[in-house]
C-alpha cells in the first residue's frame, strides 16, 4: 500500500521532472557544453585532423598536410560551416580570413587546379598558420571559459592575462557586481527603515505601505521600465520638477547612464527588499523594544543590541535576493542604461543574438549561472534555517 | 515629535517612489501628442485605438493571448500534479527534486534563453508558438509550485483520514476533499503563471521570432526603438488589469472567510 | 461476552522502532473500552490500525469474525473522531453530516431526513448551514461526532476527542458520550492519556505502556488492583512502599518493611515468601489517628507539611523509612506539622504489586 501511493506520486511528479530535465536543464548543459565545445574546425578537416596528429608543431608544412588540407577545402559544402571556422580561425590567427577566401577561390577553379597550398599563397609556409589549425582541432577547448575572465593561453599553452585591448569581460564583470551591490545597498537603506516603519504600525497605516510594495511587484516589470523612462528623460517630469523649482537651470542627464539604471532597478527590486525584512520583524514579540529600555537601555543601544540582531537574517535573506536578481538583469539596463551601463546579461545577449558566438555566450553565462547559484545556495540555506518555517 | 515626523516623511517619500511612477504614466496614455511628455496638450483616445488597430500591436496582444493561455494551461496541470506528488514524504530526494521545481525562477533569463535557443532549434521548435509557450512554461512553473504545495500544506492530512474513514475512496478523498481545498492555491497559480507569461521579455527575445512577437516583446522594442504613447496606452491597461486582478483576489477572500 | 474486535499478536514497527509489541485484546460488541497511556505508549497506533490508516508490521485484527487486515479504510464501516475534528472547512455543518451518507449511495430524502436526526441528537439543528470555522470547539466537537455516528458505523473509534476542550466542557461532553452509548448500543473504542476521563466514560480500561498492556479491567479493577506499578502510577495517586513477602495466606500476605513494620495486604497476583515486592496504598484511604488503633495496618509517622485543597487536605507524611502522603476529607481536623500521628488502613485497601 505504501509502495503503490510512491509510486503514484513519482508518477505524478514524472510529468513535469521530464518536462523541467528536457526544457531546464538540457539547455542549461547544452549551453556549457557550447562553452567548451569546439568543432567548427575539426568538423570541416576531418583529413587534416589525422595528418596534423603526427606534425612536431615547429618545421614547414610537409606536403602530406598541405594535400589533406586541399582535400579537406575541396569537400566544404555549406558556407555557413565555412564561415564558422574561419571565423574561428581568424580569433587564432589574426589573417586567416583573407588567406581562406584567396585558398578557396583558388581551389575553386578545376580549370587551373593548384599543386599546393604554398603556390596559392606564401603566408601557408610558415608554421604559426598550421599551429592555429592544429589547436583548433581538439574538440573540447577552455578558451571560451578563460576568455570570459579575459584569460588566454600564450604559444607555449600557459594561462595568462589577456592583453589590456582585449580585456573586456572583466570590466563587464566587476561593472554587473558593481552595479547590483549599489543596488542592494540602495535598497537595504531605504527597505529596512520601511519595513521597520510598517511593522510598527497596525491597520490601515500598515496596509497601505504594503499595498505600496505590492502594487509595483504585481506591476509588469516593462510598465515600471517604461514609467521609468518617462520620468527620467530629459523632458521627463523630474527635470521638469526640478527646473520648475529652479534647483537647476538646464536638464540633468538621467536616463542612458548609471544614475536612471540604479533609480530603476531600485525601484524594481525594493519589494524583494522590503517584503523578508517585514515578515521577520513582525515575529519579533513587540515588548522586547520596552523590556530593553526597562532593563535600561538607550533606545539607540536596544535598537542596535535587541531589533538590528533578530532583523538581520531578513535583511540578508532580502540583500541575497536583491544581489541575485539584479547581477542577472537584462531589461532595464537594456531600456534606460547606457553603453557603459550594459550588464553581463547583455553581453551574453550580444554575443548569442549579435554575433552567434555560443561559445563565448555560453562561458560567460556559466560565469553568471555559478555566482547566481552559488548565492542561491547560501540564501536557501539561511531560509531554511529561518524558525517556524515549513 | 521629530522622530515621528522624520518617519512620516520618510515613509511619504518612499511611497511616492514607489507608486508615483506608475501613476505617471496613466495620464500619458490619453495623449493627443506623438511625444511621450507632459503637459498633456489635449486628450484623445488615439493611442488606445493605435493598440487595437495597428497591426503589430494587435498581433502582439492576440499573441500574449495566445501564448498566456496555453502557459497558463500546460503550467498549472504540470505544477499542480507535481505538487500533490511532492506532498509524499516518502518520495526519495524529495528536497532535491522540490529545489529543482524552483531553479527557473532563479536561473538568469538571458542565461536559460541562450540554452533553449541552441536546444530549441534542435528539435525546430524555434520561432514557433510551441517553443514559446515551453520556454515561457519553464519560468512559470515554480510560480504554480508554490501556491499549490502552499495550499495542500495548509490541508489538515487528518481531514482526508476522515474522508477515508466515512466511506469516500481515494479517488474521491481527492475529488470531494483535497481538490477543493487546494483549489485557491491552484487558481493563484495559473493566475501567477499567465501573468509571468504576459510580462516575459528575454526568453521571448530568443526563442521567439517575429509571428510570436508578444505584447511585452513589442513594448520593449518600441520602447527601445521608436518609444510612442502606445506605450503609455499599453502600460495603462496593465496596471488597470493589475489592479482588477488585486481587487478581485481581495474581495473573493473576504468574501472566502465571511463564508467559512 | 463474544469477541467483537480482536487484535490478534499484532506488532508494529516504525523503522526500527517498536511501538506495539505483540499485543492482543479482545473487544465485545456494545462495549466502551479506553486505551489509555501516556503519549508513545501505542495507543493511538493501535487505534490507526483497527481504522485502516496504518498497516500492521505482524498480526491480524478480526472484525466480527472477518480478518480486516487488507481491507480498506473506506470500506471498514467505522467512525472516526480525531482530536483536531478533521471536519471538511469547505463543507457546511449538514454537508458535512451528510458526506459518509452520500458515500453511501444513499437517497437526497432519506440522507436529509438522517441529516436532521444526527444534528438534532447533537442538539445543532440550528446551525446545519454554517461552515465549521464559525463554530466553537465544542460545537466543531459535536459535528465531528454526529458525522461519525451517522451512518450507524460498526464501531466508533475515538482519537482523545476531547482534548482541546476546556475543563468543563469536556466534562460534559464525557457525560454525553457515555450517554450517547447506553442510548445506541454503540461500540467504542476511546483513546485517551487522562486517566479521570477513562475511568470516567468506559466500561473497561486498557492501561498501555511502552506499545504493551500493563492491565485491561473495570475502572474499579485498575484503579483499587493495579496489577503492576505502572499502573498504580499512572492511574490516580498513590504510595508506593517497597517491602519483602514474610508469609502468604489465601488472598492475603504480610509484607516487612524497612523499619521492621509488617503490613497485611491484599494480593492480585501471585508472590512467594521472601520476595522483594511493592506495597500501593491511596493517599484517600489512609486515615490519620492519634491513638493506635484497631485497624490492621499501622505506622508510625510524623506530619511534615498539611495543604488545605478545598475539596481535601492533604497531608505528608514521613515514616521512618518512607515518605507517604494521606488525602483526608475536608471535615477532618488540621495536623500541625511535627504532629505524631499514626497513619492507619485495612488490608483491602492495600495492593501487594510485583515488581
């Protein structure tokens, strides 16, 4: 009987399990394994791929390369492959792209077939070419991955820094951190006085700052981007405000910089803010506050002492969720942030909608998924641990 | 009293944050101006009749329509049969597999959208209603989770003891018993599953083409492209939906506890 | 009286735990029996499996003859009341009463008509279209148990049903019960860890301890014969005097105490000379005089502290080996502490109990 109502429950939960493994985490690995997979190249040189294995990586290409490679060209028929590699290559080996359009154009023409690859062009002669062929066809790579922390591997196969014109991604990186701890700090300074504020109070007083943080929660989140451009613009409301005040004479630049991204996504994550913070005040007995001041305290030293102590897991629990949240955001720096505003989130995009780079949307996006679940862990660890909770 | 009054303003001002600016783009919305900035110059309901009749946005609403619905459908169902599996405690890894139902709501949309591109375009269900209302499911799904696994926890176990033991079979322990009382919970969830559905942007962006363009997808390019009051129309019938939406939530509550 | 219910050697294992040790007890139709114990003591497990909601690890329970280990709870035609009530919240009270009915296929005129008759002997005619969560707990009480007893169940079972009710109301509600059974000829089956209520309500008592019958009799059998410590111990107040068997006569035997004293005491058992045993003596029928006098059992004792309780005094003493604690009616006079008295009781109101 007790076997039966098992099995009837993983039959219940089979559905969406195979659902969530197909459509969740099928497309979470598949985006890691595009991180490190690296078949553009050694998919189109299958012949150059068993040649190359027996090269010594430093003398001139034997003939026996140089026929493979031919080969290799001549049976190319999707251009879209094509490109890939070339592209890849050219990351390599910066003068790949011209050398592959003029060997290809060459090896095209079946009236004057060429005798081999040096007599298309003198650049196949020298060894470096063939290096970058030759590295680029192990299937698996972790250049994808160094890359997203702007690391390379210099010739000898060493880990090293990238150049500074290339280092792109770390800037990115400490911009999101940067960017996302304004934001909880934004939000703890003004959620946690609110929360305090509302749990202090009773009826319709508290109900109406809940309704205030919920109305915007429950408020599409491209609404609130939306009002957010309106407000911040240079004819928006605020500088309107403020010139009719006379406080400034011409319009402040709000939107398109890191002043309107913090406004709005503070207003966008304050309710993940404020909402755990409130919900372990109000478990706090209300008669500690005077028992700490009959037992002597300052108001000041009881807050510090007594309410800041037994609030402090919400304020964690609400800072991780804030952190978490706005480290992955797209939209708003997206809408109201400008260039030097973009998130890791954007670049992902970019790199998967712009330029079809999977590999290197998918590093950076196994950047972002690990420090996303690595918070996640500690925040469900500190929720779990919260008393008198299922 | 200054410290009464410093809370006072501080929690007038934080209000004002808070609801100001989705009061201000109301007004917008009646524009007779292209441009998105007060004053108003005079009102007019162009901008509505722009949304109902041009074809982009009309397509864009059929479409949320569309692909809100069959979210809503596939979501609740997968959830909900979930959820009464995980209310099993002898369900091995059952802590694991709950953590998993709840991942999607973590894991960076733009993370989940590159992976289910790639994937999606696999099985050709790329640029096709199917692939949209999957990815959208994905995120939704935890929504529903939760409200129901809330609900069932809220179910006393002893009362469906008593329904076994006054004669009622499994089946109907759960279609007499457990069902109803789940029912908020369920209800809350699909609520909270097309409302996900409706304002998902960045999976939209990556599995969707341009036959699935939803509402919130044509509000963020036309924000980012060519930002008209239409925007302001759209924003208004959001909130006013959103603020149905509360209002019937409340009163069917009240009225809920007037009646137990 | 012919076996209604029987436990057959069931044993009941929750992992490595043992809760019900291969227990037997026979119930008779029409009977009231109480299992009472201390919570873990097994008696809610045993209830649950006699129910159907949890399954014996060995054994078999045979209902009117019919072994009803492998059948279902819904078709085992019992009614169940749980402490909590477990009444449907989205069901109105009649809705309610008329569920296992419905259940039953039974007609819409015929299922008001036995809707009405439960409500009414339940006095809540009134309150047929209210949902539960507008009742008070007495009246959530009485829905519970007009729903159990609507459709005529085989056997009543009752899970401490009483227990979240206040004092008074619980006492009225044991004397509705106990009428309710006498009027009806119901089988119940009672748990319950307060010994006043079990004594109160059933026609017999099983005393349980650690998933084992310490002793199964009349009130009047547990509480004036406790046939082991345990039960003299759960069951009321008592003194216990340990003491060695001198001699044995019939239904009597003489117990050396400690201090040399021999008491002369009422046996259940059997003990043999020179055993080492327990004497249980209730504090209500030790009388304290001043003067030895003529009854059989004597000690010498010095009062140390007297509580004035309203309906009693209470009285401690101490022996010269044994405290001992006297329960007088309020009549009696006040002992000072340091008084000298002599606590003195009959042999029928001693119980000799083996250790």
């Amino acid at each position: 009987m007790k076997k039966s109502r098992t099995g009837r429950s993983l039959l219940l939960m089979a559905p969406l399990l195979l659902f969530l493994v197909g459509f969740f985490v099928w497309p979470l690995s598949t985006m890691m394994s595009e991180s490190v997979s690296d078949t553009a190249v050694l998919r189109l040189l299958p012949r150059s791929s068993e040649v190359l294995r027996d090269w010594d990586r430093k003398s001139g290409p034997t003939m026996a390369m140089q026929t493979a490679l031919m080969e290799d060209l001549k049976a190319v028929n999707d251009d879209q492959a094509l490109g890939d590699m070339v592209r890849r290559l050219n990351s390599a080996r910066s003068g790949f792209r011209t050398l592959m359009s003029k060997t290809t154009t060459a090896l095209a023409d079946t009236a004057n077939p060429p005798a081999d690859l040096v007599s298309i062009d003198k650049r196949w002669e020298k060894p470096d070419f063939w290096l970058a062929i030759a590295d680029a066809l192990s299937p698996l790579t972790d250049r994808n991955l160094l890359a997203a922390v702007d690391l390379g591997r210099n010739a000898d196969g060493a880990i090293q820094a990238l150049p500074a014109d290339q280092s792109v991604n770390r800037v990115i990186l400490v911009r999101t951190f940067w960017i996302a701890a304004l934001v909880t700090f934004a939000c703890a300074c003004i959620g946690f006085p609110y929360a305090m504020i509302a749990a202090s109070l009773t009826g319709w007083k508290r109900d109406l700052m809940l309704a205030a943080v919920l109305l915007p929660l429950w408020t599409s989140l491209l609404v609130r981007t939306a009002a957010w451009f309106i407000l911040l613009q240079e004819k928006g409301l605020i500088n309107d405000f403020l010139q009719w005040l006379r406080l400034i004479d011409g319009p402040l630049p709000l939107i398109f910089n890191r002043t309107g991204v913090i406004i709005a996504m503070t207003h966008v994550l304050l309710p993940f803010m404020v909402l755990p913070i409130y919900s372990v005040l109000i478990t706090i007995p209300k008669n500690l506050m005077p028992a700490a001041a009959s037992l002597g305290a300052h108001p000041l030293r009881a807050f510090l002492r007594v309410l800041l102590p037994l609030s402090l897991r919400g304020v964690a629990s609400g800072g991780l969720l804030v952190f978490i949240s706005a480290i992955g955001y797209y939209i708003t720096p997206a809408l109201i942030g400008g260039p030097g505003d973009q998130m890791i989130s954007s670049i992902i995009a970019f790199y998967a909608t712009g330029s079809a780079n999977w590999g290197m949307a998918g590093a950076l996006g196994v950047v972002l998924l690990a420090a996303t679940l690595v918070l996640y862990s500690v925040y469900a660890r500190l929720s779990a641990e919260e008393p008198g909770r299922r | 009293m200054p410290m009464k009054l410093t809370k006072l303003t501080f929690a007038s001002l934080t209000i004002l944050f808070l609801v100001a600016p989705l009061i201000a783009i109301l007004p917008l919305a009646f524009t007779s101006s292209v441009i998105l900035t007060y004053p108003i110059p005079s009102y007019s309901l162009r901008w509505f009749e722009e949304l109902f009749t041009a074809d982009a946005w009309r397509r864009a609403i059929i479409n949320s329509l569309i692909i809100g619905t069959g979210t809503t459908l596939l979501a609740t169902v997968l959830g909900t049969a979930a959820s009464l599996g995980l209310r099993n405690r002898l369900v091995f890894f059952r802590g694991s597999i709950r953590t998993l139902f709840l991942l999607p709501m973590v894991v960076p949309a733009v993370v989940l959208g590159v992976g289910l591109q790639v994937l999606l375009a696999r099985f050709g269900l790329i640029n096709s209603y199917a692939g949209v209302i999957i990815a959208h499911t994905v995120v939704a799904v935890p929504f529903v989770v939760v409200s129901v696994t809330g609900a069932l926890a809220g179910i006393d176990e002893r009362v469906e003891l008593a329904a076994q033991s006054l004669g009622a079979s499994p089946t109907t322990v759960f279609r007499r018993v457990t069902l109803p009382l789940a029912m908020p919970g369920v209800l809350s969830g699909a609520v909270l599953a097309f409302a996900t559905s409706l304002d998902e942007v960045v999976l939209t962006l990556f599995v969707a083409g341009p036959n699935q363009r939803t509402l919130a997808r044509q509000m963020f390019s036309s924000i980012r492209e060519n930002i008209s009051p239409a925007i302001a129309a759209a924003a208004f019938l959001f909130i006013a939906a959103t603020i149905l939406v509360g209002l019937a939530v409340v009163v069917s509550r009240s009225m809920l506890a007037k009646r137990r | 009286m012919a076996d209604f219910i029987r436990f057959d050697s069931i044993t009941k294992f929750y992992g490595q735990l043992c809760v019900v040790e291969n227990l037997d007890l026979s119930i008779g139709k029409g009977e009231f029996v109480s299992l009472l114990g201390p919570s873990g003591s097994g008696k809610t497990t045993l209830l649950m499996m006699l129910a159907g909601f949890e399954q014996a690890t060995s054994g078999s329970i045979v209902l009117d003859g019919t072994a009803i280990n492998d059948v279902p709870t819904h078709k085992r035609d019992m009614g169940v009341v749980f402490q909590s009530y477990a009444l449907f919240p989205h069901m109105s009270v009649g809705e309610n009463i008329a569920f296992p009915l419905q259940m039953r296929g039974i007609g819409k005129a015929e299922i008001a008509k036995r809707v009405a008759r439960a409500l009414d002997m339940v006095q809540l005619s009134a309150l047929s279209d209210r949902r539960p969560s507008q009742l008070s707990g007495g009246q959530q009480q009485r829905v519970a148990l007009a729903r159990a007893l609507v459709f005529e169940p085989r056997v009543v079972l009752m899970d401490e049903p009483l227990g979240a009710l206040d004092k008074q109301l619980r006492e009225q509600m044991q004397l509705d019960i106990r009428d309710l059974h006498r009027r009806l000829g119901l089988t119940i089956v009672f748990v319950t860890h307060d010994q006043s209520e079990a004594l109160t309500m059933s026609d017999r008592v099983a005393v349980f301890n650690k998933g084992k019958i310490e002793q199964i009799g009349t009130p009047r059998q547990v509480y004036d014969e406790p046939s082991t410590r345990f039960v003299a111990e759960f069951i009321g107040e008592t003194n216990l005097v340990e003491g060695v068997v001198e001699a044995v006569q019939g239904q009597e035997a003489t117990v050396r105490l400690p201090s040399g004293a021999h008491i002369v005491s009422a046996l259940s058992g059997t003990v043999a000379s020179g055993q080492s045993v327990y004497l249980s003596i209730r504090p209500e029928r030790v009388d304290l005089t001043e003067t030895r006098g003529e009854a059989r059992n004597c000690l010498e004792t010095e009062v140390t502290d007297s509580v004035y309780q309203g309906d009693h005094l209470r009285v401690q003493l101490q022996n010269a080996t044994h405290p001992l604690i006297a329960k007088l009616g309020r009549r009696s006079r006040e002992f000072p502490p340091g008084t000298k008295v002599y606590a003195a009781f009959s042999a029928s109101d001693c119980r000799v109990i083996a250790p």
